[in-house]
C-alpha cells in the first residue's frame, strides 16, 4: 500500500456527509474484450467486489469498459445514463458492495455516442455523469465531443471526473478547470494502447500521463488517478494494439502508485490518499 502525506485543498462540503481525511482507492485493470459487453459487464462487477476485499471504499474501471475503445458494437449496443444494461449493472454493484464507484462507460443519447463515465456512491447514487471532450481523432468516427464539466461533493471533499485524453487537451485546461472547482481527487477511465512493436524496455510507458498530470497535481495541491484496462483493441486505426494497464496515481509530490504493464496486467492495484488540514491551490500568475 502507498501512503499520500501532502496537504491537498480543503473544500467546503454542500451537503451533510460526515468529512473524511483518508480513502483506499482501488484502480482495477480489467480484461476488457472488444464487443462483449455482457463478459465485460461481469469483469467489472467481479473487480468491484474484489476491491471491497482489499478494503477499498472506491474503485476505478477503465475507459469504455463495456464495449471497449471504438469497437463499433456500441453503435447498436450502447445504452443511456441513466439506465441502460451497463449502467444498472455498475449501480447495483456499487450499492451491493457499499462503494463508490467510478467507470467509463459508451452512452446513447438519442443518436448520438458518447465516450462518457459515471461515479457513483455507496448507495448506488449517481453522483456524476461526465462526456469524454478531448477525443483522438481516430476515435472521432463514433463518439460525440462533450459537454459538461463538474465536480461534485463526498465526505472526502470535492471530486472530478475526465476521461483518459482529456487529461492531455494542449495547456491542461479540463484538469485544471477540475483543479479550480476544487477537485482534490480526480479520476479518470482510461485505455492505454501501444502498438504491437512497443518495446517497454527500450520506451518505459507512461511519460505523456506523468507530464499531463504531475503539473496540475502540484498548481492544485490534488491527486489525480487514471485507470487503464488490459487486452486488444480490434477495430478501427488501432486495430492490433494492446490495452496494457500501467494505471497511475499522481500526487503534488510525484508519483504514488503505478500498475503492471502487458495484457495480462489484471491484479487490482490499491493505494491509500490522506488529506490533512490545509489548503494548497493554485494561485494566478
């Protein structure tokens, strides 16, 4: 376990939830096939249940953890938030385990596809819903740009959610907006793919994640965790690429916690935060 000790921002909290300095956040780098949303599905509902073993009071799943990255099956397949297969199925499992729950899940909306994430609380209520805005071109085909940005109040103070390449949108500006709101944690669904000549030995994964989020951690005083999946990516541009893990949890001090890299990279990788009184955010230039 990894323990944070900086002084991260103290929010006023909206609503009556008793404060809390410290969470077990579990990051779960799930086997997510292309196109079997129903085997998905029971991935994720497994790795909830097995980060409330571990201790977690939250979890983290991947980017599009139902469909996977641009599989075209969410074309058909994809349902609304709220409701739809995949929403109900992570909402039962966070009420059933009693924890909070965060996942990157593909939403209908009318006829339009978003590459969205949802979080939701211990008692299954959602607390924020969040449409993936700095997509990849290669992704651009099937989902819609977003259009909502927030942060929303838990006993641990304010939290916001983004999706993977948002967090490397030119100048940082969606973590930093998170950043101004008063995020102390942001959570991010993710699907980090290499190529099949990727050699990790020679180019160590991960530097464009540490350079995107290690600045707004530091500026805002916060803790930002991504979240990446395992397994292939079968369609589109990336077609033959390798989901590989490598998720990452970033603190004002640097790095706090990094998963396994490869395909076969599914262990749960658990880490504790504290926020200790204090405030310590970004100032203007």
């Amino acid at each position: 376990m990894e323990k944070f000790p900086g002084a991260l921002a103290s929010c006023a909290v909206m609503s009556p939830l008793p404060r809390r300095s410290a969470v077990r956040l579990a990051l779960a780098q799930m086997r997510v096939e292309p196109g079997d949303a129903e085997g998905n599905r029971r991935r994720a509902d497994a790795s909830i249940r097995a980060a409330r073993l571990a201790g977690a009071e939250v979890v983290l799943l991947p980017e599009a953890m139902d469909f996977g990255w641009t599989h075209p099956s969410a074309r058909e397949g994809a349902g609304a938030i709220p409701g739809g297969d995949s929403y109900e199925c992570l909402q039962a499992a966070a009420a059933r385990e009693g924890l909070h729950v965060c996942a990157g899940l593909v939403e209908r909306d009318g006829d339009r596809i978003f590459n969205a994430a949802v979080l939701f609380d211990d008692r299954g209520r959602l607390l924020a819903h969040h449409r993936k805005i700095h997509e990849l071109d290669v992704g651009r085909d099937l989902y819609a740009t977003g259009d909502r940005l927030g942060v929303v109040e838990t006993r641990w103070g304010r939290w916001g959610v983004m999706v993977c390449a948002d967090a490397f949108a030119e100048h940082l500006p969606i973590a930093r907006t998170l950043g101004w709101m008063g995020a102390r944690l942001i959570l991010s669904p993710c699907a980090w793919a290499v190529p099949p000549a990727f050699d990790p030995v020679k180019t160590p994964y991960g530097d464009l994640w540490r350079e995107s989020y290690g600045p707004v951690a530091r500026e805002f005083g916060l803790v930002v965790a991504g979240c990446s999946g395992v397994g292939p990516v079968s369609s589109g541009a990336w077609a033959g690429w390798e989901c590989i893990g490598n998720s990452l949890v970033i603190g004002p001090e640097g790095e706090l916690a990094c998963g396994g890299f490869g395909e076969a990279a599914e262990p749960l990788l658990v880490v504790d935060l504290s926020w200790p009184e204090g405030q310590r955010v970004a100032t203007p230039g």
